[in-house]
C-alpha cells in the first residue's frame, strides 16, 4: 500500500473514531453529526467547516492524533458546535477577528461544561480558569455576549493571543454568507431545536449542560431587521421632489432648443411615495427599563425613520412616557425638537407597568383629531405588564431590550421584537 493512501486511510478511520466517540456519548448530536459530512483536502494543513462540510488535511491529523489523541474529537466537537450554534452565518456582518475569537470561547465553554470523557486537552486547567474569569463580567458565554463584550472592552494584544492559544482550534477561513451555502441557516436552525428538545431529556438530573442550553436559546431566538419593521409605519403620501419618471426631457429640452428659456413641460415637483409621517413611540418607564437604554432605543428608531428615504418634511411623532399611567407626551415635528428632547428630556415615573393607558390615550389622540393617518405604535418594554385586549386600529410592535422566556406573551394582534444590544 502507496504512503500516501496509508495516510489517508488512518486519518479517514481517526475521524471515524471520534464522530462515533461523540454520538455515544451525545446522542442528542446525531441529527447534526449526520448532516456534516466531511472530506479530505490534503495540504490545507488544518480542519475546517463551510457550514456544509468539514475539510482536513489528513497528514495534520495524523499528526495532532500522534501529539495528543484526545485532539481530534475536540476538535470535531468543537467544529460540530459552531454549525449547531449557527457561527458562521454572522460572519459577514461583524468584526470577524473579534467573532472568531467570541464564537471558539463560547463553543469551548461549553465544551468544558459538558465534560465529555476523552476530549481533555493538557491547557483545559488554564483555560478553565479564564473563562470562570470572563463569566463573571459576561455573564453566560454565548458568542454574541462575548463579541459585545470584546467590542465594548478591546483587550491587548498579549491578552487577545493568550486567549487563543487556549480557546481556538479550528480555522474560520471557509466561514461564508448563508445564501453561498448548500446547508442554509434555517436548516442549522431546525438542527438546533432538535438538539435542544432532546438535550432536556438526556441531561435531565445531570450536570454539565447549562452552557450548552444558554447557546442553543441565543441560536434558536428570531431576530429580525428593525430598519425594516420600522418601515411598516410607512404611508403613501405626496413629497415635493423632481419625479424622474413622470417627466419627459425630449419635450422638456425641445422647447430650451427652439423657444430659447421656454421649455414646452415643466417637471413635476411631486411625486407619490410611501414615507414615514406620524407614529407613537411608548416608553415603559418602569424601573426595569434603563435611562440609557431607553435613550439608545429612541435615538436608534428615529436615525432608522429620518433618514431621507423614510421621513416626510413634516412629521407628527408622539413620545409617550409611561409605567402604570401617562407621564408625559411629548410632540416632535423636526429634528430640534427630537434633539431637544433627548438633551433636556427626563424620564419620568418608575412605577409598576400597565401598557392600557397608552392605548386609552392615543385613542383619545385619534377622536381628538392629532393624527390624520395613525399607522402604527412601538412599545418599548421589559414585557412585565397588562397587554389590553381589544385589537386597535393601527399596528403595534412591542420591542423587547432582550429576550425573556418567563414574561406573558404579546397579544395575537401585536408583533414582538427582541432587539439586539448593538440597535
């Protein structure tokens, strides 16, 4: 038998070993473990994943086999994780040294959590401890906490390779956008829920599986693009601008040719677009909903509507401030008063949380005549209050500063938003 086919026969029966390790032991992982096929790719001199694959150079494994067996499942488990936990569908939109380090701590983490027999490497003590460390200013180590937390608090450059040295294993270079994949994200995510349907019923009563259970909750959650929620409050209206397309310049320009400064048409100077002219913005001023974070939300949802492609000239915005009754109601028609407001605005109230008296105002707004066309009312909230029940004439959002699986669900009329930290 030629050297060359020798070595691919070992590292072809190395991976074989290690997938069986796993799926014996974490049986829950055999839908995933099923759906990655891996191949080889002599000369890569590494392994790593596209989402669909899994590709190694089988003289690298050989060679990690023969310096510390236990290497190569973690290795498998680990490249496993960042396809459960659906790492590399985010890639494009994030600082990718930043997210490469954030998604091998978090898959890591879990790895050390769980424990798995026959996956110890010699660096797990030291790693172990950083990672304890890092848990105490995170909190649970999902990947998207530690990315914001490595954005918010850079770290220097020694300490950035320490933690690579101990926490990275695969390589991150055939990570791509989800549509150039052949496994799309939704499928990873199917994948995902079915781990963790059956993750409750094969750890129950044992320890070890909090950190995966905290990864597949981030994995599994809708998100959703708030720029493009926002754009429901759209109406269609009339806007003072040149419409290109009504407008004729073989006529226009005729007439300049001929007549001299008489152009025989003139361009129109409207043009019928779908913009953004009056919605209410509900601030649930409880004392669960910080200042900053109210302040973030705010100014991060009128950036989104002013933008010039969104925001009629003339715009009627209510922000209303309220826990269990109406605090304040402040009107804005411009930017200085949205920028007044967010300079020498107070956040009033505190109190316990009813969301009906919003709704009971901005009726009362509607009979009175303040808006014309109402579309729509976001609601920003903790979640923790009484949703009224009667469906009202204009959409509503409630948005969620993070997800909370133990507060009361929004009414079936109403769309839920958790919106991510970074909006």
């Amino acid at each position: 038998m030629a050297d060359s086919e020798k070595i691919h026969k070992l590292a072809e029966q190395v991976v074989s070993l290690a997938h069986d390790h796993i799926l014996m032991h974490l049986r829950f992982f055999d839908r995933a473990l099923a759906r990655l096929e891996w191949r080889e790719r002599p000369h890569m001199g590494c392994m790593a994943t596209d989402g669909s694959s899994c590709f190694y150079d089988p003289v690298y494994v050989l060679r990690l086999y023969r310096r510390e067996p236990e290497a190569i499942t973690r290795m498998y488990l680990h490249i496993l994780l960042h396809c459960i936990f659906s790492h590399g569908f985010q890639y494009q939109k994030l600082d990718r040294e930043k997210w490469d380090l954030a998604a091998d701590i978090a898959v890591e983490n879990v790895i050390l959590d769980m424990g798995l027999p026959g996956t110890a490497l010699e660096t797990d003590q030291e790693a172990d401890r950083k990672r304890k460390v890092l848990r105490e200013d995170v909190g649970p180590l999902t990947a998207e906490r530690i990315y914001r937390y490595l954005k918010e608090n850079p770290l220097m450059p020694e300490t950035e390779e320490e933690l690579r040295r101990l926490f990275s294993r695969d390589v991150h270079s055939l990570w791509k956008p989800a549509e150039q994949l052949e496994i799309g994200q939704e499928e990873w995510k199917r994948i995902s829920e079915r781990v963790r349907a059956d993750l409750k019923s094969f750890t129950k009563g044992r320890e070890g599986g909090e950190a995966l259970e905290e990864n597949l909750k981030e994995t599994v959650r809708d998100r959703y693009d708030y720029g493009e929620i926002l754009r429901r409050f759209a109406v269609t209206g009339e806007d003072l601008a040149l419409s290109d397309e009504e407008f004729d310049y073989i006529y226009y320009t005729y007439g300049l040719e001929h007549y001299g400064n008489l152009p025989l048409i003139e361009p129109l100077e409207y043009r019928e677009v779908r913009k953004v002219r009056e919605f209410v913005v509900a601030v649930d001023t409880s004392a669960s909903c910080r200042g900053p974070v109210v302040r973030g939300f705010l100014r991060k949802t009128y950036s989104l509507l002013k933008a010039s492609e969104n925001f009629f000239h003339k715009v009627n915005i209510h922000i209303i401030q309220c826990d269990s009754q109406i605090r304040s109601d402040t009107k804005i028609t411009c930017d200085d008063d949205f920028e007044a407001f967010m300079k020498y605005g107070k956040l009033n109230g505190f109190g316990a949380t009813d969301f009906r008296p919003v709704f009971s105002y901005v009726e009362e707004l509607c009979r009175q005549g303040e808006f014309e066309n109402l579309k729509g009312l976001i609601y920003f909230t903790d979640g923790y209050g009484i949703y009224p029940e009667r469906m009202p004439d204009y959409k509503v959002i409630f948005a969620f500063p993070e997800e909370d699986e133990n507060r009361s669900p929004v009414p079936p009329w109403s769309m839920k938003v958790v919106l991510e930290p970074e909006e």
